[in-house]
C-alpha cells in the first residue's frame, strides 16, 4: 500500500483552516483543539445547528454526498478530517483529490463495515474471535454450528452504542435478529467471555510516527460505554500487548490521524473488537489527565505536525452523562462539577433523550477506588 502523504510535508501555519465532516461532539472537541492552536474549522454537517458548528469558524450545512458542498469545503480548507466513520468513501476519495484527508478513504471504508474490518485483521495474522460474514439467512445455520453456542449478530455497517447487534443462542434466535435487521449483510461474531474490555487510541503522524496513549479499560452499560479507567486494571503484560496490537494494526493500515482500537481480555490474551478511524469516547479522558489530548493529536497529525509523545499526569476515570442521568428527577450539573478534581465537558446538545450522550466527567486522583465511589453516590443520588 502507498503513504498517502501531501506532497509538501510542511506543516499547516496557525491560520489555516481544518474541516472536519460531521458536527457531533467529537468534532466540538476537536474544533476547540484547533482554535487552541491557531487553526480556524469548518465544519460539513447537514443539521442546522449542531455541537461543533456552534464553536467553529465555519459551517457548511449540507449532507455528506453534496459535490458542491465538498468542493467549497475543498476550497476552504487547508485539511479535512472525519468525526465519525458512516462518512460515504466516495466523498472521502473526492475531497483527497483536492487537498489532503486524514484519516485516509481506504481507511475509513473498512472501518466503516464489520466484515472488511475482521478480514483486515485475519488478513494481517491480528488477533480476532471466530467470526463469519453473513449476507443470506441460509448462512447462519453452519456459522453458527462453528461457535461456542452463543453469539452476536451484528449489521455490518451503521451500528454503533451496541445499536444494530443480538446475542443470539439458537437458529432461531438468529433468524429472528437477521430478518429484524431487514436482511442487511451481518457478521456473525462468536461471544466472547470476556474478563474485560479495553481500548488503545494511537495518533500515527504523515511521517509515520505513532504515539499511544495508556490503555484504558471499558465498562458498558446497555451496549453504551459507560465508564473508562486510565491506566486498565490488568497485568503490565496484557497492556503491551494491547498496545502492540494496536500499533500493527496502524502501521498495516498506513493509517494517519487518531485511531481507537477495542479489544477483548480473555484470560491474559487481547483480541480485536473493532476500530473506529478517529478520536474516541474512551479516550476522553485524555483531556484533562495527559499532555495532549486525543483531539490536540488529531490536530497534529491533520496538519502534518508530528505526533506528541504522551505523558498522563494522574489516573483518572471518565464518566459518560446520558440524557438518562439529566431526565432524572433532582439531577444537578453541581453535583458532578463540584467533586474534587472533577472536569465536565458538555455538548451544547439542545435535548436530552434516553442513550444520548450529553456530556461526560473526567475525574482525576491516585485511588482510582474512591473516584469510582463519588461518581457512584451523584449517579445514584
Ligand atoms: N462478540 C462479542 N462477545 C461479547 N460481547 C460483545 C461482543 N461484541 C460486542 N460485545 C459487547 O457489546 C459492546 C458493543 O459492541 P461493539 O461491537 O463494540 O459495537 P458498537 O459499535 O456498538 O460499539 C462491546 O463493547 C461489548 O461489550
Ligand atoms: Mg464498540
């Protein structure tokens, strides 16, 4: 595979201007990690309104297939960048015609599909579960019967928040899921007993250097994670392998910007969940416990300068606040805010709803037990 690098490796002047296709909340943090360095952002989201536009320079309001749309922001911008993977590939490739897109379209695309992302990774001999590709009913039957008995159906494409995925124990089961999700291509993944999930974010720089931050371990709730603690909670020996596998997976891909990579602990061996081609949930505590931040690297890596190596300054645990927590009866924002060394970063999302998520706490200290604890007694209050 060819490095897809601009043909002037000069880095980008304060001054310059980003965009970044998507207006969620990642693209907020990452435009206010930009104007931090100087940059200005533009941002490409069909809403009106949204939690990045209303921080950023700029504001294309268009969909994400709009030629028009990409050619002006082509115009704009110095740079472009993805806040979330569902971004179509095309519009990717077109944009990479014109001025440079990190994280690349070949990127992005097998991220952005179950299937290619497992081939990626048996392809490249990376540690991944019993899994199989699924495009016809008639299929389950016999991947099934290769399984411990118990397995996942997921869609292929557009899950996310465990949206889009059954566990399933029987043919049945899985012919119900697979006709409910409208006979989408699926993969069907074998479940895995995990003793516990945790996720490595990289920044890989255009020269092809690569930073990890620390492990993080993962804990979720309905499928939505929940609650990360930084460093994991699992042997020194698990964690390098964490990172290695990361790594690999990185430099197999040729990948450039912020990539978060989710794994499975299963009796002191780490195997891939999936991928996700930019900045991530679990690594936002980030913000508040290291040197830079995950969005301060995707800046970085966007305009061409090199990845910064990364201390963390305390442990730390994170917390997601969903409009579950804000629709509660009694919930005050000053409860989280005035916990001792506690950070709360919201969205500006204008409604709270079940799943959403509206904000998140970093809370920093020594004994990751008692952060644990005072999240729980205003969660629980
Ligand atoms: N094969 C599996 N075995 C056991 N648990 C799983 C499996 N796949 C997913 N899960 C659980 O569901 C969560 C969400 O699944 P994931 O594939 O990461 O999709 P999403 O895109 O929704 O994050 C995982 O973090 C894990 O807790
Ligand atoms: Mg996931």
């Amino acid at each position: 595979m060819t490095a897809i690098v601009p043909d002037n490796l000069n880095p980008l002047e304060p001054g310059a201007t980003l965009g970044v296709l998507g207006g969620g909340q990642l693209g907020r943090m990452f435009s206010q990690a930009a104007s931090k360095m100087g940059y200005k952002v533009c941002v490409l989201d069909p809403a009106e309104n949204s939690p990045a536009a209303e921080v950023s320079a700029y504001h294309v309001e268009a969909e994400f297939d709009d030629e028009l749309a990409l050619s002006n922001l082509a115009q704009v911008c110095d740079a472009v960048t993805t806040e979330f993977e569902n971004v179509p590939a095309d519009s990717l490739r077109f944009l990479e015609d014109k001025i440079p897109v990190y994280p690349p379209s070949h990127s992005v695309e097998i991220a952005q599909n179950r299937n290619k992302e497992k081939s990626f990774f048996k392809d490249h001999n990376l540690p991944v579960n019993s899994c199989a590709a699924i495009t016809d009913a008639s299929q389950l039957e016999l991947a099934f019967k290769t399984m411990s008995g118990k397995a996942v159906l997921k869609t292929a494409r557009f899950g996310y928040d465990g949206k889009g995925q059954q566990v399933c124990e029987n043919i049945t089961e899985l012919q119900t899921a697979f006709e409910s999700f409208g006979n989408v291509e699926c993969v069907l993944e074998d479940f895995v007993p995990f003793d516990c999930e945790v996720s490595v974010v990289l920044a890989r720089d255009v020269h092809g250097n690569i930073e990890a931050f620390p492990v993080v371990e993962n804990q979720h709730k309905n499928g939505i994670l929940d609650l990360c603690i930084v460093p994991a909670r699992v042997p020194e020996e698990v964690q390098k392998q964490a990172v290695l596998v990361a790594k690999s997976l990185a430099e197999a891909m040729n990948y450039i910007g912020v990539l978060a990579v989710e794994m499975f602990v299963c009796d002191g061996a780490v195997s891939l969940n999936e991928i996700a081609p930019r900045p991530h949930n679990s690594g936002h505590f980030t913000m508040d416990a290291c040197n830079y931040s995950q969005f301060d690297q995707q800046v970085r890596t966007l305009a061409g300068l090199p990845v910064a190596r990364i201390i963390q300054y305390q442990p730390a645990i994170m917390y997601n606040i969903l409009g579950d927590l804000i629709l509660k009866n009694g919930f005050e924002w000053q409860a989280l805010q005035q916990l001792d060394n506690s950070h709360v970063h919201i969205y500006g999302k204008a409604e709270a709803r079940i799943g959403r998520k509206m904000a998140h706490a970093n809370l920093l200290g020594n004994e990751v037990d008692s952060l644990l604890a005072s999240i729980e007694a205003v969660i629980t209050n």
